[in-house]
C-alpha cells in the first residue's frame, strides 16, 4: 500500500471510529437484543426450574485450601470457589437430597499454585478420587447412577483431563470416575477429548470488581482499530516455538508488530482495561488453551472479540450469539488478519457493537459476589435445568458397576 493511500485509510477508519465510538453505550436506547431463543434463554430464571444438593465435605477439600492460599479468589479458575459460596445461598439448594435433581461436589482442585501463581492440576485427580470416595460411602446417591445427576466445576485448562499440556491432557483423558458426571468447565474444544458430549462450558473468571472500577465514559470514541496484549511466545514451556498457540500468537506478531492499525505487544500496561474500551477489535487468540479471559473482557468491554482458536466451544454458546458479536478467523488465516478485519462492512461493526452493549451479554461472563439475575451462575444452572428430567436410564439397578475404581495411571490411585 503506497504513503498516500494508507494515509487515506487511516482517516477513513477514523471517522468509522468516531461513530463507532458514539454507538457504545451501557443500557442506552441503542443497545440491541437479539430476537428470538438466544436472547431469552439468556434472561432465563433458574428458580424453580431445578433443585441442587451440596454436599457438605471437611474443610480440607474447600474452605482451608483456600486459606492457605488466597490468590486462589482472583485466578482465572476461581469459578470453582464462587460456584460453592454463590451455591451455599441459592434459592435452587435443598437440604434434603430425596427431592435433588443435581448432586454437587464442592472439591477446589484448582486450588493448587505455584510460587509464579500458576495452577498445577497434579494433584487433582487424587483430591478428586478421595472425594468421590467419601460421598459414595456417606451417602447413597453417587451409587445410585455413579455419578450421572452429579456435576463437577473443573475450570482447569483441560478440564478434567486434569493437565495443562494438550498432549499429555489428551493421553490422560477424562479422569475415569467422571466419566458419567456433568462437568461445568472453561475448556471447549469441538471433537475433544477433554470435553464429552453434555458438559457445560463457562466463560473464565475475571474479577468483576475490578473490571468495573476500570470503566470509563462510553461516549469516548474507538481510536484503536486492533488491540491485544499477552504472549505472542512462551520461550519458557515452548523453547522451539511451534507449539504455543499452535504458532497463531507468533504468526500475529511477525505479520502486523509493524501494522500501525495493530495495537499489540508482549506488555502488560495498568491501562489495559481502559485500551480495551477505546478499542474497536480485541485479539482473542487460543494460548496453551484455546479459552482466555479476553473473551470476558472483550464483551464486558465492548470491544469485538476477534476468535482465533480453531473449533473452539464458546461460553454458553446456546445462549449468547457469539457469531454475531465476534468474529471468528481461522488459525491459518492470520497472515490475512489486516484484510479481514478491515473489509467488515462498518453497519456490521455498529451492529455487534449495539448487541455488545447489550448488559445481559456482559452480566452472563461475570461470577459477581453476591450473585445477580442472569449472572454466569445463573447461566450454569439454567444449562442444568435444560438437561432436566434426567433419563431413567441413568438409575442403574443395585449392584450393578459401571465405573472401574482401578482405571487410569497409577499415580492417580494414590491417596490423597
Ligand atoms: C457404594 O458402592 C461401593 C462399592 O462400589 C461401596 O463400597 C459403598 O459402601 C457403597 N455406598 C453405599 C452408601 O452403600
Ligand atoms: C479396570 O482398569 C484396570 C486398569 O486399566 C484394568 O486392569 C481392569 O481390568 C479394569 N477392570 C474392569 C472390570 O474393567
């Protein structure tokens, strides 16, 4: 592109930000609903429509390990904690296990940080076993479908496969005493398998608090065109490249560090929550994971989500139109990023951007403390209460096992 001409661009994408700009704005006259199931599913009240049992387990399990280390409260997989505490309070809870419809394990196996603050899921399994141990001889109603009306929060990278390299998690598998248990998790990956047919996949943790202290006017206009800020390498875990982010992160890097529309660095600034609010796109490319919190703060934030992780299952995706509010680029077609993104049509810029501004879209990403209507917990129990009445085919008759006790690597078997 010659001087003259990318000049010329530039000041045309600026007066599409400058309109852009003025058509964010929470709760105002220009937020737009999507018509029809998605829209609706997503103010579904679960009151009513389910009956859930917490399990009360020593303090070992939960409360005391998070004592121990109370960075657990602000991770990314601190679903697994507000899930219990939101739980514990619910109108949905019964005290008496007869009338349940869904049995929870309130079990924190994310729990587990290094000194960097990274979760090491190594011990989960056996934390896992150990717990399932004890409410299958405590109390009848594991035994009676091995698990199937009970569900687990797993939010690790990979789930309950309970790994955070892909290869490793993919040749664990799914932890085999899960096997016929619901599991609500922040991993989604189509034909997978670390995610089975049924789970409930949840958008990462992202401290709402926070978030909300960052905000600013909504009147201030979209100056950046493509913002992202994270790791394009992990020369750390992935010296050889390749692996990390399939190449998608070093691909955007080596394509558009030197694109004055691309926003992007290795630099984690203070103003990142404010950067993704006066941006138009917001890169939300797969890591180790496909799944990061940018998701969440790209729809709390009203910054588009630009999705690159192949296959990648979304958040409540029966709920929120993640079609119509992102855009999806296919890994391989990241050297083309500049000419994707810049060839959307500005009405359907506006477009996503009304739907975006849209507050039950942002209040379904969000574990707010105390829970609020429509939140991510409420999401969680209304995929509960879809899956309801469980089929009678999941009562097995007395006696009868279907689990293996003994499957899985030998280290697993271990006490906890
Ligand atoms: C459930 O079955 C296991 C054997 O698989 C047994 O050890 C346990 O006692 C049973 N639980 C109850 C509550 O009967
Ligand atoms: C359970 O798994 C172990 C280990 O893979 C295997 O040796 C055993 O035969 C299995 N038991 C049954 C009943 O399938």
């Amino acid at each position: 592109m010659g001087f003259r001409v990318w000049v010329l661009s530039i000041l045309i994408l600026h007066g599409v930000f400058a309109r852009i700009g003025v058509a964010e704005g929470e709760g105002s006259h220009r937020t737009e609903r999507i018509s029809g199931s998605a829209g609706d599913v997503l103010e579904d009240d679960p009151v009513g429509r389910l009956k859930v049992f917490v399990y009360e387990l020593p303090s070992k399990y939960n409360k005391k390990i998070v004592q121990k280390d109370p960075r657990c409260l602000t991770h990314m997989f601190a679903a697994e904690i507000f899930m219990h505490r939101f739980l514990l309070s619910s109108p949905v809870r019964t005290l008496n296990p007869e009338e349940a419809d869904w049995f929870y394990t309130p079990v924190y196996t994310t729990c587990d940080l290094t000194p960097n603050g990274l979760p090491l899921p190594f011990k989960s399994p056996r934390m896992m076993r150990s717990a399932i141990k004890l409410i299958s001889t405590s109390w009848p109603y594991w035994n009676r479908t091995e698990g199937a009306d009970h569900f687990f929060v797993v939010p690790h990278d990979f789930g309950a496969c309970f790994h955070y390299q892909e290869e490793k998690a993919i040749e664990r598998g799914i932890l085999p005493l899960l096997k016929r248990a619901t599991l609500v998790q922040t991993f989604g990956q189509s034909n997978h398998v670390c995610l089975k047919e049924g789970s409930i996949t949840i958008p990462p943790y992202a401290p709402p608090q926070k978030m909300q202290a960052h905000l600013i006017p909504p009147d201030i206009p979209r100056s950046i065109f493509v913002y992202f800020r994270g790791l394009f390498y992990d020369v750390g875990n992935d010296p050889e490249g390749g692996y990390y982010a399939r190449g998608a992160r070093a691909s955007i890097w080596e394509n558009f560090k030197n694109n004055p529309l691309f926003d992007i660095s290795a630099d984690h600034p203070t103003t990142y929550y404010e950067d993704m609010q006066r941006a138009v796109f917001c890169l939300c490319p797969l890591g180790w994971a496909p799944w990061s919190p940018r998701l969440v703060e790209g729809v709390v934030f009203g910054c588009i989500p630009v999705i690159i992780a192949d296959d990648i299952v979304l958040p409540f995706a029966d709920a929120i139109p993640w079609e119509e509010i992102g855009v999806f680029v296919a890994e391989k077609d990241v050297p083309n990023l500049d000419k994707i993104l810049t060839s959307i049509p500005t009405e359907v810029i506006l477009r996503k951007q009304r739907l975006l501004a849209n507050p039950s879209m942002k209040q379904a990403m969000l574990f707010p403390q105390p829970g609020q209507p429509g939140d991510a917990f409420h999401q969680i129990l209304n995929g509960l209460a879809r899956k309801l009445p469980h089929d009678k085919s999941i009562y097995l008759s007395p006696g009868n096992k279907v689990l293996n006790w003994t499957a899985g690597p030998v280290g697993d078997l271990k006490p906890w």
